[in-house]
C-alpha cells in the first residue's frame, strides 16, 4: 500500500457500479450465468481504491431508490427524466454492498435518504476529522472545508476549496446557491427560469447567498452585468422556485445512523471472512490473489 491519503475516506458507491455496468461487457457472468460485470468492476475499483490511498476509515454508501427520496415529496418532478436502472443492473446492487463490506468498509443505504445524504452525515458527524469524498457528483462539492477534499474517481488528485472555486465559479458554501440560481438538468433540479450558470457565478462573485440577492433586487439592477435589470425581473418571478431549488440540492446532515462512529469506520483491509465466499459464489476466482494476500485466505476443509 501506498498509504497516501489516509482520513476518513467517504465513498458514493453508485457512480462506480453504474459505471462497471456500462463499461464492461455482460459476458462477465457468475456461476450460474448472470451477468456480473458490474460487481466485478465495482470490486476492482473499489480495490484499487483502497490500496492506492490506503484510507484509515472508510464508508461506503448506496443508492436505496430514485423515487421515494423526502426530495420527491417537495418536488414530485426531481430526478423524474431519469430511467429506471435494468433489472441485470438492479440484481446486482445488493452484491455490491456485500463486496464493499467484503473488502472491510462500513456500508450505508436507505429508502428516504441519498447516498449523498448520508455522507453529508458523516462528514458532519466527524466534522474534526481529515476526509475526502469520493464521487464525481459535483453537489457533494458543498461537502468541502479545510478538513474535507474532493475526489472524483475519475481523475487522479485531491481537490480542496480552490479547486472548488476552480471548477465550478464558486466557494463551496455556495454551491446549493448555484444550483438554486441555475438549476441542474442531471438532478432536474429547475433553477430560476431564463438564469444560467455563468449569471448565477456573477451573481454569487457579488452576493454571498441567495438571501443577499434577494435582500435588495435593486442592488443587482446596478450590477456590471450585461441585461442587469432583466436578471433582476427573472429573479423575482423565480423567488419560489430559487429556494425550492437550493432546498432540494442541500445534502441532509442529521440522519440517524447505527454504527457510524469512528471506530466503527476503520478500514483494516478485505475480511477473508465475507470475502473469499462471496467471490467463491460468484466464480470470480482469478480475483482472489488481488482482493486476498495469501496468508489472509481462509484455510481449505481437508
């Protein structure tokens, strides 16, 4: 191990199964036959995860369901564009949340919350500790402080509050400011009609939050900014709309989670105990000199 990064590392597992899925060929098939390339590219990234920054602590957390999120009660229309996973995709999840526990991470799922939710706990929770979020989710970038960093899964470097500002226009905080102001198509989070992302970074360089816009509309009339007064008429039409938005896209940080201490985060490698089996079941034996040091296999009955 490279033990690079150390910290509590709070992994979004459900872009990397998507990802695995999409990615690989479903010729990758169990035992009895059922594609499980997805389990197999999770088990790998998550894998090589691990050994590249040999996290201190580490969870894991899913996905429960994209349609009985508390976010769907104050908006019917959230993430209602996207489709339904596949069932081959669907069947596979719950091995995925096996194989995380099998290579020795604390896992989190639940029908009400999103994975993002429940990291957002966690972060708070351990607001004290060294952290990095693993996702290349960019609503979980208002996560990052002086003791929290960004990672996505896709790149190869830590990203910190200038990154941040780098990346996206804006100071972390103000990241569910933006997403109230311009909306967000992936999430189908409406934003304030007529107002993109380029306004809302002009507005936010100028305003702290979406209250100091709306504080003073008159204040943004005597912007710099091209169409000024015509900014200021679309954001009184869309004043509903703008806090409904940021409501929908700041993460919950006050779940109620069993087994979320710090303790109980601590990454100490695969559990041979859950692991070995597992890849046992699925036929994924060519997996395990990687996943499993030899001395770590369970002994073989005579």
């Amino acid at each position: 191990m490279k033990g690079k990064g150390g910290g509590l590392w709070l992994v979004d597992a459900s872009p990397l199964v998507f990802r695995a899925y999409f990615a690989l060929p479903d010729s990758v098939r169990d035992k009895d036959g059922r594609p499980a390339h997805a389990i197999h590219g999770f088990l790998s990234s998550l894998n090589a995860l691990f050994r590249e920054w040999a996290p201190s602590h580490v969870a894991v957390a899913f996905d429960g369901s994209l349609t009985t999120s508390f976010r769907n009660d104050l908006y019917p229309a959230y993430k209602a564009q996207r489709v339904e996973p596949p069932e081959s995709l669907v069947r596979q999840i719950s091995t995925c949340i096996e194989a995380a526990r099998g290579l020795g991470a604390r896992t989190f799922i639940h029908d009400r919350y999103e994975a993002d939710d429940l990291l957002a706990t966690l972060a708070f929770r351990h607001a004290g500790e060294a952290k990095v979020v693993v996702t290349p989710d960019k609503d979980l970038a208002q996560l990052v402080d002086p003791r929290t960093r960004f990672f996505d899964p896709r790149k190869t470097e830590l990203m910190g509050e200038d990154g941040v500002r780098q990346t996206h226009g804006v100071r972390p905080g103000q990241i569910v400011d933006l997403l109230g102001l311009a909306g967000d198509p992936v999430d189908n989070i409406p934003g304030i009609k007529g107002i993109g992302r380029k306004t809302a970074v002009a507005l936010l360089e100028a305003f702290a939050n979406l209250e100091e816009i709306y504080a003073d509309l008159r204040k943004v009339e005597a912007l710099a900014l091209r169409g000024a007064r015509r900014v200021a008429r679309k954001l009184e039409a869309g004043r509903d709309t703008a806090f409904l938005s940021r409501k929908l896209a700041t993460l919950v940080t006050d779940i109620e989670l069993e087994r979320a201490d710090l303790e109980s985060l601590r990454w100490r490698g695969p559990d041979p105990e859950i692991l070995e089996p597992l890849l046992d079941e699925l036929g994924f034996e060519g997996m395990k000199a990687r996943l499993l040091p030899g001395e770590a296999r369970r002994p073989r009955a005579s």
